[in-house]
C-alpha cells in the first residue's frame, strides 16, 4: 500500500478509541512511572521507513502498543510532579474532535468555529481570573510562551513612551530596558528575556523572603536604583512553594515609576476562583500582563498557555503581522494572529470551551480548592512521621518535603534517595527541585481526579521509601 486511503478511516479511528479507553481506564491502578525504558520505546518505534506505506490501522496500532511502553501516566491521580495537570474527559473529547477538524487557527477566514471557539471563551477568563474585560487574550503552547508574548507587549509599550519603535527600528540604539523582577524568577521569565533580545543581564533581582516571595520593601529600593524603560515582572506561585509575591503593593510601587507589571501565574493566577484563596491575588486586576497555562490546573490537553494584556493596542502592536496574501477581514472580527508569535496552529480554543463548559464556575472552584485540601493533607500527614519537614507553608497545590537522618550533613543524600525510591516505587511520580540551598521533594496536586485515598497511598509510599533509606545508612 504506497498511497493512504480513506477508505479504512473508521477502522483505525476505531482502533485509537478502543486503545484510548483501555488507557485512561487502567490510570487509577497503571504504575505512574513506567516499567519500559526509553532504550525500549525506541527499539519498539526505530525500524526502517518502509519503502511502501503500511495500511493505517496496522500503524496505528503498533504505534499504541509502542507508546504505552514508555508513556508516563501524568493524568494519573497520583502524579504529582512538576505541576502538570490531568485531562477532564469533554476537554479530551474535544481535542479529538479538533484533531479531526484540523483547523488552522491563525486566521479567522481559515476557521470561522476556531475564531469562534476563543472569542467566546476569552471574555469567561478575564472574568473567572477577575481581570479586566477590555484586555485581549491570546492562546499560545505554554506559560513560556505566554511570558514572551506579555514581554513583548511590555517591551513595544515601554519602548514607546521613550519614543522607540521596537517593531521597526529594532533593538540597537533603542534605551535600555531594566527588567526588576524577583530572585526566584521562574526560569520562562529568563527564557522570554533572551528571546525578545533583552538578555537576562537586564534583570535587576529582588530578595525575597523565607517562602520565596519577593519582599516589597526590596522592590522599592530596587526601583528607586533604575531610570528609563522599565519592567517589572512579579510571581503568582512559585514554583516550589506556591506562595504568592504582594502583588498589589508591587503593582502601586511600579507604577509610580511609570514601569510595566507582569505577572507570571502559570498555576497560580487560578487562586482567584477559590472560596479560601482568593487573597492570595489581590491586587492581580491592576497589573498590565498575565500569562497562565490551562494545561496545568484547568486540566485541558496539552497545548494551551494563555497571554492577557490589559492594553490591546500595546498586545497588538507586538504581535500582529501584516501581507497581502493575508485575506484579513475588513470588519471588527479579531484576527488570531494579530495577539500571539504563531502564525499556523492548533484551534486551542475548543478544548478550553469545553473544559469550562463541563466544570462551570462553581465545579471550577471546587477542583481548584480541593487540590489545595489535598495538598495540605498531604503535609498533615507526612509530618505524622518523625525526620520528615515540610519547608513551606502549603497556601494552594504545592508542597516542599525534606527528609532528615541522624546526621545532618547527609540529609541531602537522604532526600535524593527517598526521591529516587519513590520513583521505582511506581506508586506517585513526583520530582525532587533545589530549595534555597537544600535539596526537597516537589509535591503538587493539580488533577481533577485526585481523591483522599490517592494522597494516603502516596504518603504510605513516600514514608515506607524513606524509613527503608534510612534503615540502609544505620
């Protein structure tokens, strides 16, 4: 078979519905690392290119016995690593649906329903999130993205109040921009500083306290310290502790300087549906950027970050492109391209649609709140067992864990291995992260599914790793 045919389409998608049952069926029992190697997966999918194409189903479903050796089961209820969430079954569904649709969401005359889809669900953000209802919104991969895009609204914007036009005349010769921004910036924030040719040498860092917060008082003296363009870049959860920089006191210090605020809240900007939390972002509305993702704890399919500026024309006046090939609409209807770096990609608005449709406001906030009691359980629990400290006070999903033996010069060693047990142990998967000069366990719960029993097995897991690393060192 040298030519693929339409004809079998119902077969294979058959066949991928059938294997994408039988996979999320088995999460709340599948071990949430796997068993299989990379080496294995890669055995099992690097045969030759064949000279003559293969019928479909045939490809499909080696490709599904292939995969599963080596997939992670982050939508598992008992994964715990990074912070990445699991998928609610209308978003998955609706991500099949876009992946049979294939529509370019670039344009509005190339997908009316994908441009739909996004105008819809934009104006459901900016009130969930409690932001303003002019901002514009743009749907990119990722909070990396989503970072980059705010940034380069942030850099057009505050290069143009010194009389710079970045989109034209470039970077060389243009005012030098400061970028204030804490410490404990997420690595994005210096990922999108490189990009847009800032540099990261433009960051002037801002102490911040025992929880990672940055400390107000040090953002003022680090304002009063810069002159011209300036940026400032603040923290709604971070990434180890969760905690929250006082972003209303950061955003009326920065603006008396005339600078811009950006806030990146990739988990964290959805405290403000909580009924418990929700303090936690006061004074995120009057801020000029946020970029969050809905791959972490909306729990839609990956990709889908999200960029919101409160002032459109600075958002467009970065990103948007102009050609005559481009059958641009000569009405008011928003064109997808003029508000993100993408110029082809995928509709990402439908999932989003359907991920809100399915919780509504209030099954929202109960997921969001109930990944917090859970986090908290979870260190409840754990500080039941002598030898094991929690480093941060647990305020959303996240929560930091040392593990202490009778020497404290090797509880360094310690926590790498209790970390590198309870991987093997396949129980959770969670991931070990550097925290001021300490090594610690990363626990975040982000998944829609997680239950009380799957943080009892998980902490019945992390505790029985650890006495049995601490009995081989006695």
């Amino acid at each position: 078979m040298s030519r693929p045919s339409t004809s079998d389409l119902a077969d294979v998608l058959r066949i991928a519905h059938e294997r994408s049952i039988d996979y999320l069926d088995s999460l709340p029992e599948r071990p949430v690392f796997p068993r299989a190697s990379f080496e294995d997966a890669l055995a099992a999918l690097a045969a030759p290119l064949p000279d003559e194409g293969e019928p479909a189903n045939e490809v499909i479903d080696a490709l599904a016995r292939a995969g599963e050796l080596a997939a992670v089961a982050s939508s598992s209820p008992r994964y715990f690593g990074y912070v990445i969430g699991g998928t609610l079954p209308a978003a998955i569904a609706a991500d099949w649906l876009t992946s049979a649709w294939d529509q370019n969401a670039g344009l509005w005359s190339a997908t009316p329903a994908a441009s739909a889809a996004e105008q819809a669900v934009a104006p459901w953000l900016l009130d969930l999130l409690g932001l303003p209802s002019t901002a514009s919104v743009g749907f990119v991969t990722g909070c990396q993205m989503a970072n980059f895009t705010c940034l380069a609204a942030a850099r057009h914007a505050v290069l143009r109040r010194a009389g710079w036009n970045v989109e034209t005349d470039g970077l060389q010769g243009a005012p030098r921009i400061r970028v204030v921004a804490s410490a404990e910036a997420h690595v994005t924030i210096h990922g999108a500083l490189k990009m847009l040719g800032l540099g990261t040498g433009a960051i002037v860092p801002v102490e911040t306290d025992g929880e990672g917060r940055m400390i107000e008082a040090k953002l003022r003296e680090a304002l009063r310290g810069v002159d011209g363009p300036t940026i400032v870049c603040t923290q709604a959860g971070n990434v180890n502790t969760g905690s929250f920089d006082p972003i209303a006191g950061i955003v009326e210090a920065a603006h008396e300087k005339n600078a811009w605020v950006h806030v990146d809240g990739a988990f964290g900007l959805w405290a403000a549906v909580s009924t418990t939390r929700a303090h936690l972002v006061r004074g995120v509305a009057l801020a000029d950027s946020w970029a969050t993702d809905a791959h972490k704890w909306l729990n839609v399919p990956y990709d889908s970050g999200i960029a919101i500026v409160a002032h459109p024309e600075e958002h467009f006046g970065a990103m948007s492109l102009k050609a005559e090939y481009l059958e641009k609409t000569a009405t008011a209807l928003r064109e997808p391209l003029d508000w993100v770096p993408e110029f082809s990609r995928r509709a990402r608005g439908f999932a989003l649609w359907a991920g809100l449709r399915s919780l509504g406001r209030r099954g929202l906030t109960e997921m969001i709140d109930r990944c917090c009691d859970l986090a908290v359980l979870a260190a409840e629990l754990l500080r039941k067992e002598p030898g094991v400290e929690i480093l941060n006070d647990v305020v959303v999903n996240q929560t930091l864990i040392r593990f202490h033996g009778e020497d404290p010069s090797g509880d360094d060693r310690l926590t790498r291995e209790v970390i590198t047990r309870v991987q093997e142990d396949r129980v959770c998967w969670l991931s070990g992260t550097r925290w001021h000069d300490k090594e610690a366990m990363r626990f975040s719960v982000s998944n829609w599914s997680t239950t009380a029993r799957d943080i009892e097995m998980t902490v019945e897991s992390i505790v029985r790793c650890y006495r049995e690393a601490r009995g081989e060192r006695r």
